[in-house]
C-alpha cells in the first residue's frame, strides 16, 4: 500500500461493490461525477475564484442549458476545451499529482 494512502477501510468492506449484483457500474458513475464536478471546480479556481462570471457563463450555456440535447461528452469538451481527466480528483482526494498532468487531461 503506498505511504499516501491511508488505510480506512478494508477490502471486505467494499465487497457490495463486487458483488455482482450491478452496484460496480452505479459505484463507477458516484466516481465519475466526483471527476467531472472536481474538474469543473478547477475551472472556476484557474480563472481566480468559484464566482468568475466567464466561466459561470460557460458553464450555464454549456452545460446547464442545453441539457440532454447534445452527447454530454461533447457538451463538457465545450465548456472545459478538453475531455475530463483525473488529476483534478486526485488533487481533491489529497494524491500526488505529476507535474505533467496539471491540466488533467488522462
């Protein structure tokens, strides 16, 4: 176990996550929209602070507005100018992240 991770909970109290019963794929979308919300977060903070009107502009037209009308992949390519990547949950969760992934693309 890396030294970053601090041991909270053990392997047998994740195993409702494996246990075949559909709950991994309703476990991945809790993770990825933690992924999308901490890189949307970035946004606001890499353009000074949470109330930067140009990015709450982007983010209300690009997301917010449009709603299910176009791929939601494409809509937050739109509003971010990239895909969602990682680095920006890590950041949250406390990891180390590489200096080459400060933009958080994958």
């Amino acid at each position: 176990m890396p030294s970053e991770i601090v041991m909270r909970h053990r392997t047998p109290q994740f195993g409702h996550v494996f246990s075949g019963d559909g709950y991994s794929a309703g476990y991945y979308s809790y993770i990825w929209s933690d992924t999308l919300s901490a890189d949307a977060w970035e946004a606001f903070t890499e353009a000074g602070g949470p109330y930067d009107k140009a990015v709450a502009k982007r983010l209300h037209d690009d997301i917010f507005a449009i709603g299910n009308t176009m791929d939601p992949a494409d809509a937050y390519r739109a509003f971010r100018g990239r895909d969602a990547g990682i680095a920006a949950l890590m950041r949250k969760r406390g990891f180390p992240v590489p200096a080459d992934a400060r933009s958080g693309a994958k």
